[in-house]
C-alpha cells in the first residue's frame, strides 16, 4: 500500500462502492431491548461441522455426561475446528440430522438431552497475553472453536495464522443486512469486550492498524464504541453510510481503504484482514475466560414473534424452542422461517434444525411486511440490476446466460465474483430471482469442473495402466530372451569344456530308436519267413 | 410442521414492469395534451385504433404461442408501443395506417423475435418505418398545426375523416392541409429541407409562416412537452439520463458545429433539439430498454449514434426526419456497444 494511500486512510477518509439499495430496516423491531438469555432447552443437537473446513473427530460416546464447554469433537491433526458441549447433560444419540443449510441437508450432529444444572468446565484465563507465545495464543482460540461469527465461519485462527505482512484489520460492526441487529446490540452492551479482542486480534495478526467500521443508522453503539476506544490509540471508528450491501467484506474494505480485493484472491493479498465484532468479542471471551464458543447472540424478530429482540442463544439450541420462547405464531401456510436476514438469509424447512455458530438471525416475517415472491415475468433489460450491482456485474446478462446454459460466457462475465447480495433481485421489476438463476449456474458450472477433474483422473489412470501392461510384457519378453540366450551360451560352455553336448544326447537317442525299429523289422521278416516254412 | 421454502432475497422493492410502464405512459401526457392543441382530436382515435389494434394482436400472438393472454397485457408493454406508435403519425391519417403499423409492431417486431425483452428493434419505431416507406404519403401529411390552419375540427368531424377519407362537409385531407394562401405547407423540417435545397439560406427560410420563436409553430411546445415529460421519467429514475443525454449532444453538438460554419446553409442546434420528434425521441423512444444498450456507459454511446444519426440523416438523408431510422440503426450496433462497454467488474480493474 501506498504512503498516500495510507495517509488517506488514516485521515478517515471513506470511499464508495458502486450499486448498493436501501431497503427498508425494521431494525427497530428487534433492537430496543437488551440482549437476553434464553432459557435453556430440553434437548439439544450440534451438528459436527459448523465452520468452513473438515470437521474435527468426535471424542464423546453416547450416554456420556458432558459439561458446558467440553468439547464434543478435537483433532489429532492441529486442522479442524473443535464444537463444545451447550449445557450438562447427557449425550444420547451420535448420528445424521437436518442442519441449517440452505438445502437442507443433513449431516452429522451430537444430540444432548439436558439435565438443568447447566454446569460448566473449569476455565482458565490469560491476563497477559503479551506473556505468552503467538502458537499458543491461536490454539487456545482454535481449541474455543472460534470461527467468523459473521456468516461465512471460517476458523478465525487459521485466518491468523497466515503470516503475511498486514497493514489493516478491519473490525466489522456494519450489520447492513435489514431486520439483524445482533451486532447492534453486542457493541453497545459490550464495547469493552469487543475492543479487548480487536486488540488480541491486532497482536496476533502483527499489524498496529485497526479500522472498527460501522453504519451510521447505529448511533447508540457507535457512542458505546466510540467511549471504549478512547484508549487505544492503535484503534479507530470509521462510520460508513447506511447502504446494503457495505457490510460486505469486499464492499467494507473498498469504502474504508478505497481498494479492491482482487478477483478470486484473499483481503490478506492486498494487506487486509477482517474480523467480525461478534467474532473480536467471541476471541477475548477464549483468552480472557478461556471459554468455548458455546452461545451467541441471535436477532429473533418479525412480525410473526411477539417479543422480537436479541437473546443469547447455546450453540444446538433447536430453532424449534427459540422461537416458541420468542413468541411465534404461524401466519399459515405461507410462513416462512429465514435463518439469516431478508436479503441473503435461507428459508429453513422445518424448525428442528439447531442454531450453529453463523446463525445470526431467525426471522419469521408476516405475509404483509414480506410479501412472497410473484409471478416471474419476463426481462425487459431496464437495468436497474445493473445499477444496484456493487460487484459491477451485468445481472440481466448473466441471467440471459445461465439460462441458455453458457457456461463460457457466464466465466467471460465474472460469475464467480457475484457476492449474491440479493440487490439486482431486490430491485428487478419483472420480479427475477436472480439469484437463484446465479446460484444454480455457480453449482452447475462447479459440478462440471468436478466431473471434468475426475474424468481427468480416470483418464490417466487409464492411460498408466495400459502403459504399465505394456511396459510389463515387454520386461517379460525381454526377461524370456535373456533366459534363452544364458541357456544358449551355457550349452555352448559345456560343449566347449568337452562335457556331454545335449545334442549328443538326442541323436544317440535317436539312432537307438532306429536301431530298435530295425530290429523288430527284421524279427518280423524272420518269423514270417518260418510261417511260409511251415506251410 | 413445515413452512414454506423460497430463495433470497426474501425481501421485494414494490415496482413492477406494470408499474415502469404505467410512468411512462403518465409522463407521456402532457406531450399528448399539447399534441391534440396543435394539431386535433385526430390524435385521440390513432390512439383508440392502435391500442385496440396492440391488444387483440398480442392476444392473437399469446394464443397461437400458447401462453396465457392475460399475462402479456398485464406488463403493458404493447400499450407503450401503441402510444408511441399513434402519436408518432400525422393525427388525421386514414384509419388503416394505424392498423397496419400497430399489427406489424407488435406481431412481426415483438412476438415473432420472442416476445417481450426479446426483440432486437424497437416495436414502435419498426412499425413506424414500414408505414414510412410503404406509405409515404399518407405518413407525410401532417395537418396545419392550430394557429395556422383555417378549420376546426370537431371529435366526430376527424373520425369521420380518418374513417372514410372525408369529412362530413366534403373536405378531404389535402384540403385540409392548406394555409391561408391556398398552399399545402408540409412540416417545419421538411419545409427547411425544401428551401436549403432551392438555394435558400437559412433566414429566408425561416421567413415562411410555419417557424416560431424556438423552432417551427406547435411543434416547439410539444417538443417541450415530451422533454418535461421525460424529466417526471427522470425524476422518478424510471429512465436514467444516459441515453436522452446522449442522444441530444449527439444531435446538438454536430448541428452546432455545422452552423458555426456555415449558419446561412445549416439548421441551428436549438431548431434541431425542437423540431420533429427530438424530445419524443430521446426520453421515450431510444430509451426502450429492451432494445437499448445495458450498461451506463453503453447507453451513453447508442444515445450519441442516435443523435448523431439523426443529424446525419436530417442534413444529408431523403428523410425529413430521421429518429425512427436512427433508432433502428442504432438497435443494430447493441450488440457491439455491449461487448466494449462491459463495466470492469469488482476485482478486475487496477484498483485491486
């Protein structure tokens, strides 16, 4: 980066990204009330995978007791994130069930029936952290099972533990998505925290820049943050404008430092690293308290919920229960349960599927305030998705062409770099779900290179075995003349050493059957010379 | 219990393709308005005709494409092409005229390419080019606007004329058409091109009765008309100001250049922009999304060719007016305009 890049940045100057809407906020709904704790659920289900990444190996039987913070799963290998225990309780079954995904699928999830003591293992914080090693430091933060908090769930220690060279670490508290207002909430109750864990985040990541961003449509949490940063010079408080989608991360990093990230690389390859606030917060509670990730706070809103607001949810805790803890009542048969917010969360076909780690939001809107989808009309390329596109993509042309199944074309047209933000679809009078046309051409697109990848395999595997067949005969050719010539010049040794020739052997046998067929001839004759004799 | 599963966004902004339309129509209104002032009540039974005509076409087309009808009318995209069809031909023209053009827009231009969002030319300006050629006559012969002509037509009066060729007292179109000194006058821009041609410099042609202030009596307020029209379609962001922009710097800057030069021989850039269907032109023709260019900066070049088409065609073409032309024209280099003036996606410029 640049020295005037920099001073810019460090002037507080912030940029703007193309496209972007401003649809409307509800975050009033949810946002007035302190967060609060939900009461603990019977049974309980965490699933094993709950981050970008293999899953680590399950180290608890069924029947076992476990503690709140034991960890179900750990791995041997140092990769893989560790998932804890939510509450005491027994666990009673280890097998597939239905996660949040928006598929939903299933996969493997640890059920545990509670036993109400809510007791938790003994923990053990770090008050210097400066004391102890940089390797020590991330393993505690990987053994808490601390993954982005913000919604893609990559392991934050693994993000970490890249050693390249970074000139920023953008804390992230924009929450541009309507209706959530989790974040919102974490900031203002828990500003402390949250900076506590910038800084940890800073120390590990060895830069002594960080930008904490966040929209200007929270100004109760920018005070709170703006109060707990008065003491980190290290630090400091960006306000970016309300617009969806600038809690993007590309979008975030091009409003704070005027850069782009670069196609199909990393914020890291341009000196960038950002962590969420739920996440900073969620790293001092592992250093400070040594505690597992076992709860998080989840927005609970709509107008299908009585009492909307935020609540501290255990990791596993079934949608099922917070939402009849919330209050919900079905609006009917066009109810929907989004497990994120409006632009890009997924419906949830049943409620029975547990909260996990990127679980930020359930909302479950009346028919009135969202209305489902309408009849899809045909494009009339007005544009208007290409206006609001913050990836500055050409969404009505991509969608011509994942229509047509032009894979090439879509590649020329940079699929790859749609965020799937939901703004072109938002905007798109003919009511297009653009998106879903995108999502459905991404996973074709990767299957195909899948499938072309393993036919690739295939192939060579193929072709190395009828060279290695090849190559085998030959050797067996070769291994067969070498034996008949030894056995040629062996023969002709012997012959020369005056030893029996084997050939000898042959005509000797040969003039003994002669001589054999001779004699009985000649018997023959005699015999019949005396029959004539008698006669 | 399960509930009801949908893909993101799960939140909708309430503007539909109705709703696009239903603007463009609204804001057509104050250009239509000035339209019937200067040159009759004829305008309202084009527009009758045409849009009966757009209506059982298309649920001609959706029927024998067996789609449901309903579902076409209801975008009220073949109501826009009947309007702007009706309005862009002389208001008193035989009734079949309008018939003919509106049925080859919306069958031959629309449907047969595919129907909505698929064709490649613009139905309106299409149809307006076969009248054009097939009907030269008929498409030429515009009435005297108010101030100039010496009858006043009443609304039955012109419907009996556009129906049988006559009016109730006897009169027939060329009649119609002339001034008080018993000549037919043709149209502000056909007359300049007449008089450029006889050798006439531009302030001798500018003596005849037909010019006004601005440019050419009637026809400078309707241009006016259609371009506040176009600024509603501004202001409400149905339209974005790329193409009506370059659209009118592509004809501005041209005719400017032109009668710096030589201001005796050329029209002045201010008679240009509000003379013939300019404003029409540039907010509600070439703005047709479905056959414009898609993005920002594309828009801003097919707005450009069309202006400058315009001029071109105005100055040197048989033509006396050339937007239907330009635009066709125009609609063909889409494609092209498309391909280099792809926006550098997030991540591919030199920023990253």
């Amino acid at each position: 980066m640049s020295a005037a890049a920099k001073k810019a940045i460090e002037a507080g100057h912030i940029w703007s990204f193309p496209g972007g809407i401003h649809p409307p906020e509800r975050k009033e709904l949810s946002n007035s009330s302190a967060i609060a704790p939900l009461a603990l659920a019977e049974n309980y289900a965490v699933p094993v995978k709950q981050h970008a990444g293999a899953p680590a190996e399950i180290c608890v039987a069924v029947g076992e007791r476990v503690l709140r913070g034991q960890p179900l799963t750990e791995s041997t290998t140092g990769q893989g994130l560790p998932i804890h225990a939510p509450t005491s309780g027994t666990v009673t079954a280890i097998g597939p069930g239905r996660i949040a995904h928006p598929s939903g699928m299933a996969d493997v999830v640890i059920r545990i029936q509670a036993d109400g003591e809510d007791e938790a293992v003994l923990t053990e914080g770090i008050t210097d952290y400066s004391q102890v090693s940089r390797a020590e430091l991330l393993n505690r933060i990987r053994l808490a099972g601390v993954a982005g908090l913000g919604g893609a769930g990559f392991p934050t220690a693994q993000k970490l533990a890249l050693q390249r060279p970074i000139d920023y670490l953008i804390i992230n508290g924009v929450e541009c998505e309507p209706y959530i207002s989790a974040d919102d909430r974490l900031m203002r109750e828990h500003a402390a925290s949250i900076v506590d864990g910038a800084e940890i985040l800073l120390h590990l990541a060895g830069c002594n820049k960080g930008l904490v961003a966040i929209e200007d449509n929270k100004p109760e949490a920018i005070e709170a943050m703006r109060k707990a940063l008065h003491e980190h010079p290290h630090l400091s408080l960006r306000v970016v404008p309300t617009k969806y989608p600038s809690g993007g991360e590309k979008q975030l990093i091009q409003l704070l430092t005027g850069r782009q990230v670069p196609s199909r690389g990393l914020p890291i390859d341009i000196g960038l690293i950002m962590h969420n606030v739920g996440t900073a917060y969620a790293v001092s509670r592992a250093i400070r308290n040594g505690e597992a990730l076992t709860e998080r706070v989840v927005t609970v809103t709509g107008e299908a919920v009585r009492q909307p607001g935020n609540y501290w949810v255990r990791i596993g805790t079934p949608v099922a229960h917070v939402l009849q803890q919330a209050g919900f009542t079905s609006s009917g048969d066009q109810q929907r349960i989004i497990m994120g917010g409006p632009m890009m969360g997924f419906t949830l076909p049943d409620v029975d599927v547990p909260v996990v780690k990127i679980s930020n939001c359930l909302l479950v809107p009346s028919t009135a305030e969202l209305a489902p989808a309408q009849q899809e009309m045909p494009c009339i390329r007005c544009g208007a998705c290409a206006d609001v596109c913050p990836a500055q993509l050409l969404p009505q042309q991509l969608q011509w062409l994942a229509k047509a199944k032009d894979h090439d074309a879509l590649e020329q047209q940079n699929l790859f770099d749609c965020i799937e933000c939901g703004a072109c679809a938002y905007v798109c009078p003919s009511e297009i779900p653009l998106v879903h046309y995108y999502r459905k051409a991404k996973a074709e697109i990767r299957n195909i290179a899948r499938e072309k990848a393993k036919a690739e395999i295939a192939r060579e595997r193929f072709e190395a075995r009828n060279e290695r067949l090849e190559r085998e005969k030959e050797e067996r050719l070769e291994r067969h003349r070498k034996a008949a010539e030894a056995r040629k010049k062996a023969q002709a040794e012997q012959v020369k050493s005056g030893g029996d020739n084997p050939n000898d052997a042959v005509q000797a046998a040969i003039a003994r059957a002669k001589a054999r067929k001779a004699a009985q001839q000649k018997a023959a004759a005699e015999q019949q010379s005396s029959n004539e004799d008698k006669s | 219990m399960t509930f009801k599963l949908a893909a993101s966004p799960h939140s909708h902004q309430r503007r539909t393709t109705q709703q696009v339309m239903r603007w463009v129509y609204l804001a057509l209104i104050p250009g239509l308005l000035t339209l019937i002032y200067f040159f009759g009540w004829g305008v309202i039974w084009q527009l009758g005709l045409a849009i009966t005509t757009a209506w059982v076409a298309e649920a001609i087309c959706m029927a024998l494409r067996g789609r449901p009808i309903g579902f076409a009318w209801r975008d009220h995209t073949a109501l826009v092409t009947a309007i702007l069809l009706a309005i862009s031909i002389p208001g008193l023209a035989p009734w079949w005229l309008i018939v003919i053009g509106t049925a080859f827009s919306i069958v031959i231009v629309k449907h047969v390419y595919g129907g909505v969002g698929q064709n490649i030319f613009n139905p309106a300006m299409a149809g307006y080019v076969v009248l054009l050629i097939s009907f030269p006559v008929q498409m030429t012969s515009w009435p005297l606007p108010a101030p100039l002509s010496q009858f006043d037509l009443s609304f039955i009066d012109s419907a009996v004329l556009i129906f049988t060729g006559y009016t109730p007292n006897g009169f027939d179109l060329e009649q119609l058409r002339m001034g008080a000194d018993g000549m037919t006058m043709a149209t502000p821009l056909d007359s300049l091109r007449t008089a450029l041609n006889h050798q006439l410099t531009m302030g001798e042609a500018l003596q005849q009765p037909i010019f006004g202030s601005l440019a050419g009596i009637g026809w400078q307020w309707i241009n006016l008309a259609f371009l506040l029209g176009g600024l509603v379609l501004l202001k409400v962001r149905v339209i974005s100001w790329h193409i009506p922009t370059g659209m009118l710097l592509g004809l501005a800057i041209p005719a400017a250049i032109a009668w710096l030069f030589s201001p005796d021989q050329s029209v002045s850039p201010v008679m240009q922009l509000f003379s013939g269907a300019t404003m029409l032109g540039a907010f509600f023709i070439a703005t047709d999304p479905v056959t414009a260019a898609t993005s920002n900066r594309g828009r801003l070049y097919f707005g450009l060719l069309i202006g400058f088409l315009v001029f071109v065609i105005r100055t040197w073409g048989g033509y006396p007016d050339a937007v239907a032309f330009a635009v066709l024209l125009a609609n063909m280099t889409v494609p092209v305009i498309d391909k280099y003036t792809q926006p550098v996606a997030y991540g591919h410029g030199e920023r990253s």
